[in-house]
C-alpha cells in the first residue's frame, strides 16, 4: 500500500526526512528544505539586496547543494544578489584537483563566475610540499590558517561584500561537542553564530547552520547534483572522530539530537569584542592586524605569517609549539624568513590594475 | 560547606539515593552535623530523604537496609514512593486530544479522578511517554519534584545532592544534546539559586566517581547498588545511556575529559536570569525565550505553520467568548485556571517538549500496530506552575494599557 505524503497528502512519499522522520513526496521535501533554508535567511538578514555574495566552494556535497540552493532561492525570492564561486587550490594531488573540476562543472551548469585561489601562488607553498616537509601530523593547522586566510584574499580580490561557506548542522554540534570536550570556552561562546564579522573582515555565514548532513546528500541525490566525495587524502583526525561518531549515535536515538545541541549552543553565546577593543574581563587578546601582511590577528604577526616564516626557515613547528621557545632554541640560524605573504592593503590595488582577472579565470 | 550561602540555623535536605556518591555525602554531612562543643552548628536539622523508583525501575527493596544506614547517624530516613507525585486525590492531567502531526502541542486537561491507583498512574504516565530517553528525563524530574516537595513540607531551605564530577560531566554532555543548554549552568552549579525557595547544592562536583568509590572503600561504607532504568540494555538504548558510555570511555583514554567537561560548563553562562524567563511546568528549569518558535523556525513540518509565528490553534472550549482575546483556553472566567483544558506546550521548556513530540510519535506507533493509545497523564504539581503562569498572564493583560513600555 502507497502510502501519501505526510505534507501535502496526495502524491506518494518516497522518502522519510531524516530531521522529523515524516515520510513525504520528493516535492514537498525540496519545498521544506528550501523553506528552512530562506528562513535562515531572512530570520538573520544575512544579506542586503545589491550585495556581491561569494560562496566558497569546494566541490564537495555541501558546497555544490549549497550553490545550488542559494541560485534557486534567489531567483524564486528575487534578494537581488550577485553570486560568485571562490574556491582554495590547496594543491593536494588527487583530491583538490579532482574536486576543481566539479566547481568547473558548477559555472557552467548555474552561469556563476568563478574565481580560484591556490596556496601555491599566495604562499608558494601546496599542501603536498607542507606535507613532505612537516610530515602527517599538524598539516591540518596549515591547511586550516592558510584556507581562512586564502579565502578572505580570494574575496578581496572578487570585491564581494559577503562569503557563505557550506557548514552544515552536523558541523556545528560536532564543533560545539568538540569545544566542550577540549574545554575551548571562548570557542564554544562564538561557534554557533551564524555569521562573523568584524570591521576588518568580510563577513561570512553558513546558510546551512540548522540543515542536515543527511538532508543535503538526499536533496543532491534527488536532484541528481553532481559533487566529489572523497575525504581528504591528508585528513585523519582522531579526537574529531569521537565527536563525529558521538553524534551520529545521537541522531539514531533521536533525530532531533542535532537541532537540539545546536539550540543548546546557542545559548552559551556572547558577544564577540570588535576590531581593537579589550575583552570583557580585562583580558589581553585584542583583534589587531599582522605587521607583515595586514591580516588581521591576535598577536603581532597573524598565525599564517609565522607558520610560512617556519616553513621557510625549515622549522615547521614554529607556529605550533610555543612560539617564543622555539625562537629562542634556534636563535642565530639564518633569519631570512624568505617570501611573505603580499600585503593586505596591496590585494586592492591589484584588483583595479587587473579588472579582467575574474574573467581570465572563468576562461580557463 | 561551612561557606555556602544556606544561612546558619537552617533545616537542610540531603538526597540519598543509596549509591556510592549519596552514600559518602550523607557521610561527611552527618560528621559535618555532628554535635561539637568546641563550635556552633551550622544547619539547624537535617532531613534525609530517599525517593523509592521501584515502581518504575523495579530492583530490590533496599529500605531497610537504606534505613539502617541513615540510623546508624542518629538520624531518620524518610523514604518517599515516586508514585506519591500523584496525590490521593489531587488532580491529574490527562490529554484531551490526540496529538497532531503539523504542531508541537499538547491540550491537556486537569481532572480529578480517583480512578486507579497511584502506581497505576506513574506506569500509565511513563508508558504515554514512550520513548527511553524521555522517560529518563522524567524519572529525573520527578524525582527531583519529589525531593523539593519533601523539602517544602520540611521547613528546610536548601537540597543538598552527590552529583559527582563523572556525573556532572556527563550531565553537561546529555543536556545539550537534549537541547536544555539553556538551563546548563543550574544543573552544574555548586550553589544553585533558581528556585525562589530552595536552594540546590552540589558539593561532591569536584570529586570524581573513582575518587568516591575510593573514599567509600576506605572509610568501609556500605552502599545498595541503585539500577537505572537502562541497566543492562544495550549502549544505544537510550542518549543518557549512550553519554555515559561515551565520557567514560573517552575518560579512559584521555584522563581530563571529565575535569575538561565539567569545568568548561562551570564557566558557561546563559541568560536564565534575564527578566521574564519563566518557570517549565515539567522540569521546573528556565524557558528559553524563543523555546515556542524556534522549532518551527528551523524544521518546517507542514506547510501551514511555516508562515505565522504563532503555531498554537486554540482548544475546543465549551465556554463561548464574545471577544478575541487570544488566551488560550476560556477566557470568560475571571481567571483562566488549569482546569480547562490548555496547550501544555506553551508553559514548557525547549528540552522538555521533546516529550510531546515523543508521547506523539509512541501514539502513532500503538495506533499502527492496533494498539490501544494511552494518553498523556501527568502529575498535579504540573498545573500549580501553568496556573501561576496563566494567572500572571492574565493579570497583564487587564493592567496591560497602564503599563508603560518602552519603545525599544
């Protein structure tokens, strides 16, 4: 016996949404997915009509649903944004290059532009160099600095006023999970904000907070979107794992486990200090910019600065262990810090010196 | 304990479970109390008091045992049956309609039956339930309602618990995973100050359940062994079970996981005492502010509510109301009352309407297989919050033009 959809009660549910465990047709679960999605939007006016919207894309499932969706979403709603794709070559032999291609694939099928920046040519290093040279371990925390870094250049340089990343809901309870197990309490204050800003910065936000994982493979399956899935060649990272495994147990004992730990941390969030000004409490962290690159920091030098100075100068655990010990153990070996990173402040100009840079990109 | 804030002279309550943590607390508060002449006494009197959860768990009677202990000390155990959360008489709560796909919403209304007995309600209340990790959370709360009444009608001021760090951490864990981050830091607090009348004290959460089995080793205290309702189901019976399982044996391979837990949620405030937060009636915890719409903000589950904020439609009434006022429930007695039926959702918590969604879920379940579906039935003390609350409500609403509020 059919049985009829939940939702709308005439066509024949086909599938049982993982979130609520309704079963329902395929259309009324693009409606509600959709319809999530733009109460996101709306609820948090993460956009102003005008806006140049970059989406950072790695070619994998969130991303390539999340361009999807945002595409359709503003059509159907008419927010009278200007989408781009911006992705990171970290320069992984075998996974990012791979997954360029989907991205490739993505300008053509939804006629967005297309904007490409690789480590190599911001830091002049891949990710399969940093890897030969700092072995398996920590090459996380490159990738990690230098992305966060590269996407905010690559933005830059498309002139766009705002970044949307495709994190999911799973990310984010895994990532408040995570801080309470490490006991990252300023972390777990700002994890589950939809969006950052800060005066310096392009603000980003994830369009995806409150969607699930399993949802977004689905809504691709259906909608038979393309994507690359394959997990990082370089990517084991153990204590993440629990976390993962934790609340995937979760979500088989109570589908809405997920939504629940997502609205549980957002209650631990405070506001965040701006650009220059003190934490509450007295403490020392205060936001200011790199005196190498203008990046924004919490030091003197912004974290991709020391960790490049590192590699450049063959001691690569520079920017993980204690700085200021290892500074002081390899003291009088040569100081040349070789290449550094172009000058914030600079990425503007060479912007207007190159107009066509976007173009000459998507041509290729 | 010397330094809490529970004033001297003051009757105290101490929760003893029978375990090994409540059985070294009740240790150290009875040597605390003990009669010393070289100084004053810092509580005025202590009442001990064990909740029976056999009629939900089953397991021994430990009674005497329990009993024997607490007269080792000199003092009484006064042992309260978990059925007695269902008065004699007193009113219950039971669902007047069945539950509706569309909307998180439970209409309930407050009869006085005294059809059945007591028992028998508590298993019907737990079976309407359904699911394992929401009868866990009630079996908590419950319990917890039972020891703040005993409190009460004891003249004591404080409830004094053997949470340990273990416990503690994996209380943190459990809670935001049930959505009850909210109210977070009151169950972790070593003095908690929720309650206008009691307050809730912690003071084994810096020792860790090793640390405890040590200290009652050692001091060859003697302890019943208190089974839960998982006890010897599979890991993924229930999210309390599975978190347990989950921070041990994370414990094991990383030895700080439980002090990292425990102290990170120390530290994490939320706003439960801004102004206006009002009272669950379930779980007697803080409601968040948005705890109605935020759901179905953020998981539409039909098309209709999707649009209008306000996702409650209003109960059948048999009295008529000659104007919209948009109180749910009758409006035409001069105070509405909890005797009619109204949306219990309204007066819960976050956490704590994931019970409707599962008594909801269980009920198409029953239906499915042919079953008989039992409805909804709760305990009396749930109506003394929403009459209070609805009261308030009330109130407002008739001063509510000569009130002066700002723009902003």
């Amino acid at each position: 016996m059919p049985r009829p959809c939940a939702l709308c009660a005439t066509a024949r549910a086909v599938l049982k949404r993982p979130k609520t465990g309704q079963q329902i047709c395929k259309d009324c679960f693009y409606a509600v997915f959709e319809t999530e999605i733009h109460n996101t939007i709306i609820d948090n006016a993460l956009f102003k009509r005008g806006q140049k919207v970059a989406i950072a894309a790695s070619g994998g499932k969130d991303s390539t649903v999340l361009a999807h969706v945002m595409t359709t979403l503003n059509d159907r709603y008419d927010y009278g944004l200007d989408l781009f794709l911006l992705s990171v070559d970290e320069g992984i032999t075998g996974y990012r290059d791979d997954s360029l291609e989907t991205v490739k694939r993505n300008e053509q099928q939804y006629g967005i532009p297309l904007k490409i920046v690789s480590y190599q040519e911001l830091y002049g290093w891949s990710m399969d160099a940093i890897v030969k040279e700092v072995g398996m371990k920590n090459n996380c925390t490159f990738c990690g600095v230098f992305r966060r870094q590269a996407l905010d250049r690559g933005a830059v340089l498309l002139n766009v006023d705002h970044i949307v990343t495709g994190h999911n809901a799973d990310d984010i309870a895994e990532t408040v999970l995570m801080n309470i197990l490490r006991g990252d309490f300023s972390r777990l204050q700002r994890c589950t904000s939809i969006s950052t800003a800060t005066d310096e910065t392009i603000p980003r936000s994830k369009p995806f907070k409150y969607t699930y994982e399993k949802e977004i493979v689905m809504y691709a399956y259906f909608k038979k979107l393309d994507y690359f899935s394959t997990e990082c060649i370089y990517s084991p990272n153990a204590y993440r794992g629990y976390a993962r495994a934790f609340l995937k147990d979760l979500e088989s004992i109570r589908p809405s486990a997920i939504i629940d730990i997502i609205h549980s941390g957002e209650h631990f969030e405070t506001p965040q200090p701006k650009l220059g000004e003190k934490k509450e409490g007295g403490g020392e962290a205060v936001i200011r910019s790199c005196e190498r690159c203008g990046y924004m920091a919490s030091n003197k030098l912004c974290k991709a600065c020391v960790l490049l100075e590192g590699l450049n100068r063959g001691l690569p655990r520079l920017g993980i262990g204690v700085e200021g010990k290892i500074r002081r153990q390899h003291e009088g070996k040569s100081e040349d810090i070789g290449r550094t990173i172009q000058h914030f402040s600079e990425l503007a100009v060479t912007r207007t010196l190159t107009p066509n840079l976007v173009t000459s990109t998507t041509a290729s | 304990m010397r330094a809490t804030k529970v004033g001297v002279g003051k009757k105290v309550l101490v929760g003893f479970s029978g375990g090994l943590s409540s059985r070294v607390l009740l240790h150290h508060i009875c040597a605390f109390h003990a009669v010393d002449p070289r100084k004053n006494r810092k509580f005025s009197g202590l009442t001990i008091c064990h909740v029976d959860q056999r009629a939900i768990v089953g397991g021994e009677n430990h009674t005497e045992t329990l009993r024997s202990i607490v007269e080792s000390y000199g003092h009484s155990l006064a042992v309260i049956p978990l059925e007695d959360i269902f008065g004699d008489d007193s009113r219950t709560f039971v669902q007047t309609q069945s539950g509706n796909e569309d909307t998180l919403s439970l209409h309930v209304k407050g009869v006085t039956s005294s059809a059945g007995s007591k028992v028998e309600k508590l298993q019907r209340c737990f079976t309407s339930i359904g699911k394992l990790s929401s009868k866990e959370d009630l079996l908590h709360y419950l319990t917890m309602q039972l020891l703040y009444e005993t409190a009460r009608s004891t003249q004591c001021s404080a409830v004094i618990l053997g949470d340990n760090s273990t416990r503690v951490a994996i209380r943190v864990m459990t809670q935001i995973s049930k959505g009850r981050g909210f109210s977070m830091p009151l169950d972790v607090a070593s003095e908690s100050t929720w309650l206008p009348d009691l307050m809730l004290l912690r003071p084994l959460r810096d020792v860790d359940s090793k640390e405890i089995a040590l200290c009652n080793q050692y001091e060859n205290l003697k302890s019943v062994h208190v089974p839960n309702l998982t006890t010897g189901m599979p890991v993924k019976s229930s999210i309390d079970r599975l978190t347990e399982d989950f921070i041990t044996g994370l414990q094991r391979d990383f030895p700080s996981t439980v002090s990292t837990v425990a102290r990170t949620a120390f530290k994490t405030p939320t706003r439960w005492n801004a102004e206006g937060v009002e009272r669950c009636a379930l779980c007697n915890g803080p409601i968040p502010p948005d705890a109605i719409n935020w759901r179905s903000r953020h998981t539409v589950s039909s098309f209709s509510t999707s649009t209008t904020t306000s996702t409650t439609s209003p109960p059948p009434t048999d009295a008529t109301c000659s104007t919209d006022c948009g109180i749910t429930g009758s409006c035409c007695s001069p105070t509405p009352t909890s005797s009619d039926p109204f949306d219990l959702a309204l007066h819960l918590c976050y956490g704590c309407q994931n019970f409707i969604r599962d008594a909801r879920d269980e009920a198409e379940l029953v239906k499915k297989r042919g079953g008989e579906v039992v409805p909804v039935t709760l305990p009396g003390y749930v109506g003394e919050t929403v009459d209070k609350a609805r009261g308030r409500e009330w109130m407002r609403k008739e001063i509510g033009e000569f009130l002066v509020e700002d723009d902003e």
